[in-house]
C-alpha cells in the first residue's frame, strides 16, 4: 500500500493538470476512466465498511490503508464527466449529471470535504471514530447516487 498511495496522487495531479478533453480521445475512454475509478474508491471504501458494519473484523491498520487508497483516488473520476461522456458505453449515470452541472459539482464537493475525515478518523485507531466519519462519507456518495445514478 506504500506505493500504491504515492502513484495514485500523481496520477491525480496529472489528471487535474489536464482538461478532459485532453486526457481522453474518446468519450468511451473518459467513461472508461470513470468507471475504472469508482470502482476502486468503491472497493476500498466497502472494506471500511465492513468493518464499521461488523461483517469483518476491525483491523486499523488496513482501515488506514483503504482510506488511503479513498482519499487518493477520490479525486479522479470527476474528469471522466465531461460533455460528450453521456453517451458512447453502457453507464448507469443520469442525464441529470450534464444538465444539472452544478449539482452535480456540490455533490463532488460534498464527497471531496468528506474523505479527507475519513482518513483523519482511520488515523486515529478508533473504530467509534471510523463509524462516524464512515457515516458522513456514506452520505455523500448516498446522496450523489440518488440523485444522478440509475439504479
């Protein structure tokens, strides 16, 4: 996980130094991208979840880990949203996204303010702690899928 925390902040940086519609040649790559990173943020978020939901045990250290892993990636997924990226791969994201560009950024935001909780409450040992910024961070990502996301 050393490693993987330091490659995952420069491939944010590179990601937020670039338009998206100079990262991606296709929408299909950019929703490619997306996808690729929610899944990751999403894997490592549902292990904390576990642990604060009791169907694995808590395990600080690896709670760390994935907060980590959270907080780098969390992020990047956003430059996969740009015009053009309705269409072009399956997805279950909404139209909304594109005509509502500006809700959809306060969801953004809300989860970005979040994460960086997460982890702080990962560092401290303290499962209460965990459960309650899991909690919040849970809420963000809640709200946005409700909202923008097909079931």
């Amino acid at each position: 996980m050393k490693f993987a925390a330091p490659l995952a902040v420069a491939a944010v940086a590179a990601a937020l130094a670039a338009p998206a519609s100079a990262q991606f040649a296709k929408a299909e790559d950019a929703i490619k991208y997306r996808q690729s990173a929610l899944f990751v943020m999403g894997q490592h978020f549902g292990r904390i979840g576990a642990m604060v939901n009791g169907r694995a045990p808590y395990d600080a250290k690896a709670a760390v880990e994935n907060a980590e892993v959270v907080a780098a990636v969390a992020r990047l997924p956003w430059a996969g949203f740009g015009a053009g990226t309705e269409k072009g791969r399956d997805t279950r994201a909404k139209p909304e996204i594109w005509l509502e560009p500006a809700k959809f950024k306060e969801h953004q935001d809300e989860l970005l303010a979040e994460v960086p909780k997460l982890l702080a409450a990962a560092k401290t040992n303290n499962l209460d702690n965990l459960k309650t910024a899991f909690s919040a961070t849970a809420g963000a990502c809640k709200g946005c899928h409700d909202a923008y996301r097909k079931e």
